[in-house]
C-alpha cells in the first residue's frame, strides 16, 4: 500500500493531538474562543465604553483631518489611542458581519482576543521557565481566575497593555524553545 493513500493511524492522531507540544497552545486557544464566544454577551455596556467609543472617533477623525488632534476628550488625550481605534473599526466589522451581534457585545469580543493573544505570550514564557507541563498548568490557572477573565472582557487598556508587555518575553523565549543552539548564544 502507498504512503500516501494509507489510512492515518490512531498512533499518529495520538501523537498529534496529545503529544505534540504545539496541540497545547492550540487546544487552550481552541477552548478559549469556545468561552469567549459563548460570554462575550453577558456583560452588558461598562460605564467607559461609550467614551472610549467617542475617543476612538475622535481620533480617526483627527487623521482624517476632520477635526483638530487638539480637539479630544481632555481626561484620555495622555492615553495611547491606537487600540481603541483598532477596537472600533474590528468592532464595527463584526457587528455587520454577524447577525443579531450588538456593537457592545463586540468590543467585548474584541478585548477578549487581545486576552487571548496575552495567553499565547504566557504560555511561551511560561513553557520556557517551568517546562510543557507547568506552562499549561500555569495558563489553565491564569485563565480561569474570575477577576481576571472578567477583566478580558471589559477592560480596554490593561489587558492590552498587558499582551504588549509579554509579547517580547514570550516571542523571545519561544525563539529560544525553537532554536536550542541560541540558549548558548554568549549575547
């Protein structure tokens, strides 16, 4: 029988699903968009999302020439306004894009895959410092904290700036996961 044609063994399946250290990430993520998409509803209108909203348009206005980058919401004009614009306009998308979604249940959407993009950064870092084993304890323990999962949906700027803030911890420790020889690197 040729390779090509035979039939996946359930070894392979078992080592694919199981064994292999890249299902981890992928079936905590999997199980993260299932939690996501199944609360992103439950939390209702938080008492800065509107304002966060007028600053985002706000600010694409202002390079857009419509309004004067003076002209901003006093209160939030020392804040870094390039998420809440990307979290507008991803928003908008899928607002349209999805049935019966309202805009707010949305954004909330949206912050949580920004969490999500967190957690892959966590586990690389993780992985690296304890080991395969520990950095999926240590994730599963991260992400089911209440405070925690509540903040991924609600929260505009610390659970970004917390992704921004491991993202090169966790980039450069699964390079090092990737490439062995690096580890050695007397740089």
């Amino acid at each position: 029988m040729n390779h090509a044609t035979a039939p996946v063994s359930v070894r392979k399946i078992w080592h694919w699903l199981v064994v292999h250290p890249s299902m981890d990430i992928v079936l905590i993520l999997s199980a993260g968009l299932a939690v996501g998409v199944s609360l992103a509803r439950d939390y209702g209108l938080s008492w800065d999302e509107y304002t966060n909203q007028v600053y985002a348009r706000d600010t694409i206005g202002a390079y857009l020439g419509v309004r004067s980058p003076d002209d901003t919401l006093m209160d939030l004009k020392y804040y870094g306004p390039a998420f809440n614009v990307a979290w507008l306009i991803a928003r908008n998308l899928i607002a349209r894009l999805v049935p019966n979604l309202r805009p707010t249940d949305a954004g909330h959407f949206i912050y949580f895959l920004s969490f999500l993009a967190g957690v892959i950064f966590f586990y690389s870092l993780a992985r690296r410092i304890a080991g395969r084993g520990a950095g999926v304890t240590a994730v599963l323990i991260f992400v089911t904290q209440p405070a925690v999962l509540g903040h991924a949906f609600v929260n505009p700027k610390d659970i970004p700036f917390m992704t921004s803030s491991w993202r090169p911890c966790g980039l450069a420790s699964a390079q090092e996961i990737r490439w062995p020889a690096a580890r050695r690197c007397p740089l």
